[in-house]
C-alpha cells in the first residue's frame, strides 16, 4: 500500500484556502462601490456627532 502524501495534501488545502480568500476579497470589492455614497452621508453626521462633547458637563466644568 502507498504512503500519503501529506505534503501534497497540505498544498492542495493551502491553494483551496487562498483562493477562497481572494473570492471573498474581489466579492468585497464589488460591493465597495455601493457603500461609498452611504459613508459620504455618515460622514457628514461625525462632524454633528463631535459637536456635542464639548456641550459635555466634564468640559463646561473645566
């Protein structure tokens, strides 16, 4: 009875992890292009969002 192979085994995972990983970052960068235009909204909510800290009672009191 042959031996395994265990080298060529760990190769063929190492190849079907990669290339599992490269689909999943082209599919993220298809959906990128989409999200863009939501975070320009959220954007201009941060500036609002840090408008109240200064308006906190630990800064007035200082």
């Amino acid at each position: 009875m042959a031996t395994p192979n265990y080298g060529y085994e760990k190769r063929q995972r190492e190849l079907a992890k990669k290339q599992k990983k490269e689909e999943k970052l082209r599919a993220k960068s298809q959906r990128r292009p989409e999200d863009p235009p939501e975070e320009n909204s959220g954007e201009g909510g941060q500036p609002g969002g840090d408008a109240p800290a200064p308006g906190q009672p630990g800064g007035a009191g200082a």
